[in-house]
C-alpha cells in the first residue's frame, strides 16, 4: 500500500468532482462551477477544504440536507450592500455570487459588503477574497463555522465554530496579501485530515473536558477546540458570527447546526465577503506600490536565530499554484482511498484504479 502523495491532473480531477455531484442531482453547470472551486482549493494548497470535502457534500445531497437545484438570488441591495439567498444549496454557489457583486459593487460605491443566509460548507475564504487583490481592491470574508466545536470563553457549551476569516490586499510582485485563518488554534478540517491519516493531532489544539490536552483526532467529539489568544479569539469569533450570521438572519449559537452528522437539515450558514476599492481613498496607483515597499522592509529583517526567513501570507502561492495547474496536485494515499471508494458508491470509476479502496 502507498504511503507518498499520489500526482493528478487537475483537469482530471475537476471532471471526477462534477461528475460525482451530477450523480447527486447537481445541475451540470453548477456541478462544474462547485468542482472546479474546490480543485481550486487543492491548487492554492488548501487541501483541507478542498477536495477532502467531497464525501460530506455528497452525503448531505443525498440526505436532503443541501439543495442540489438551489435558486441562489439577491433578495435585499442597496448601492454598496447585499443579502444573498443561497436556498440551501452548495456553499460554493452562493459564496462565489456574494464575491462577484461585491467586486461589482466596489467599483461602482467604492466598497461592496455582500452577506449570504441560508448557505452551506464553502472551502477556504481565501477563494473569496484572492479575486478582490487581483483586481487592485482589498478584500475581506468571514463565516460562521459549519458545526459548533468551542465554547464560550470559560464556558462549556459548545455555542462556537472555528468561525474563519480572510483578508486580501494587492501588492507589486508576483502574490497578493492573501491571509485566511480559523479563530480556533486549528481548523477541524486539519484534525479531520490526521484522522484520515491516523495521525495524532498536536498539543494544544484541543482540550478534553477535564482540561487536559486532547491528541487522538478520533475522540474529537469528546473535547473543545481552542481559540486563538484565548478570550481574545473568542471575542474574534463572536463578532464574526453577529456579521456573518446575526446580520444575515442565519445561524449563530445553538442555532447551528453540525452539517457532518446532520445530512438532513438546513444549516443555513451565514457569510459575507467584501470588496474596497483604494480609489475610493485616492490611492488607486499607490496602494500596491506603497503595500510592496512596506512588505519589503519585513522580509529583509532579519530572523531570529534558528528562524527562517520573514514571510508574508500569500507568499509563494502564485508560483505554487501555477505549478499545480501545469503538473497536477498531490492528494495523500488515505484520500484517493476515500475518492476510490466515492466513485464506486456513485456508480463512476475509480479515479485512482491502480489503489485498492479498502
């Protein structure tokens, strides 16, 4: 049995993806959008949120719990502001409207804050704030975790996700700023993937009840994720759930539900993105020039002893990427496991015939 990362070609991959959401009842257009989003996670090197997710979103197409025909629409605006309607369909969809009208609003109000009710599970926020950088606007995106795993700071009911937030800025040079980050020590998909891999997770990432470090991934279920800075993230993670869900009328609190173990129900997860446009300020032919300079003056200082090199968030991601899309992205052998044994619950081939699913 393999243990190294096994080589795909994304095109391949993308196909597979679509395809087996078309086997759940996805329109092919929408299947192509949502598959090609989530190989584009794979991509920029978010591989806990891309393709690893495919299995929980079949699961919940299967069981009712998301949309496969959703009518996504605006259904609130103003010049600079929206509310999306995601009508409980792919999170990708609806994720994928609120960026693009917030770049159209941007450039015609300077800012566009677009929020999404009634969405789902939509990979990294990184794929929604990139676009905005690339167009010389920053951008920023937040949503409320798709299941409960924190409690309140020194509490014990489970009433907070993991909650992430991005930010992106343009900058002279090859990479945007690009920073996406969970409000917890780690994102659950990491601890779902040492899971998958049946590897021990690290200290300090979960405490069990009783206060002690949690480390086996398979007891998850038994423990508290923990915030960042301690009652500092948990402030960070409660004002992103009054913006991305009490804001939007969607889910926050005990409201939310676990959209692994539910496949049933609407999650109606919440999430903004926003986009602002420097002209706006009059730095239109400034802000990446001044962005880079100052971007620079950090990765000349030099590092402590034993410390590599200062980097920024985003660094390296375009060449990377670019990389990925011309020799294909590496996938650990626990997953092509798991898409072998997708394909054949879906009626497909195997994607990977030369591994066995077992």
């Amino acid at each position: 049995m393999t243990s190294e990362p096994v080589k795909i070609n994304c095109q391949t991959l993308r196909e597979f993806v679509a395809s087996a959401l078309e086997t759940r009842g996805v329109p092919k257009a929408d299947a192509d959008q949502v598959a090609s989003t989530m190989v584009e996670a794979d991509i920029f090197g978010y591989g806990t949120h891309g393709v690893f997710r495919l299995r929980q979103y079949l699961a919940r197409l299967a069981g009712g719990g998301c949309n496969a025909k959703p009518n996504v629409a605006v259904i609130h605006q103003t010049v600079a502001t929206a509310l999306i309607d995601g009508d409980d369909g792919l999170g990708h969809l609806a994720m994928s409207a609120a960026r693009d009208l917030a770049i159209e609003k941007a450039k015609e109000a300077g800012i566009g804050w677009v929020g999404v009710r009634r969405g789902n599970h939509a990979g990294p926020l990184a794929l929604y704030v990139r676009p905005q950088a690339e167009a010389g606007m920053l951008g920023m995106a937040a949503a409320v975790g798709s299941a409960n795993h924190v409690p309140p700071y020194g509490g014990t009911d489970l009433l907070l996700g993991t909650n992430p937030i991005a930010f992106s800025a343009p900058a002279d040079g090859p990479d945007p700023f690009v920073f996406d980050m969970a409000t917890t020590v780690a994102a659950m998909g990491k601890i779902k993937t040492l899971l998958q891999q049946g590897e021990p997770m690290p200290e300090g990432w979960m405490v069990g009840r009783d206060g002690n470090p949690l480390t086996d991934p398979a007891r998850k279920s038994e423990g508290f994720l923990l915030p960042i800075g301690g009652p500092k993230g948990f402030g960070l993670s409660v004002a992103i759930g009054l913006m991305a869900g009490v804001l939007n009328g969607a889910a926050f609190g005990s409201d939310v539900v676990n959209f692994t173990s539910d496949t049933t129900s609407s999650t109606n997860t919440g999430q903004f993105v926003m986009a602002l446009d420097p002209a706006a300020f009059g730095m239109e032919k400034d802000f990446a020039s001044n962005a880079a300079h100052v971007f620079s003056e950090m990765r000349t200082s030099p590092p402590l002893p034993g410390h590599d090199p200062v980097r920024l968030p985003g660094d390296g991601k375009t060449a990377a990427a670019d990389a990925r899309r011309k020799d294909g992205v590496r996938l650990n052998p626990a997953l092509c496991r798991d898409l072998n044994k997708l394909a054949e619950d879906c009626g497909l081939s195997p994607l990977f015939p030369s591994i066995s699913a077992d």
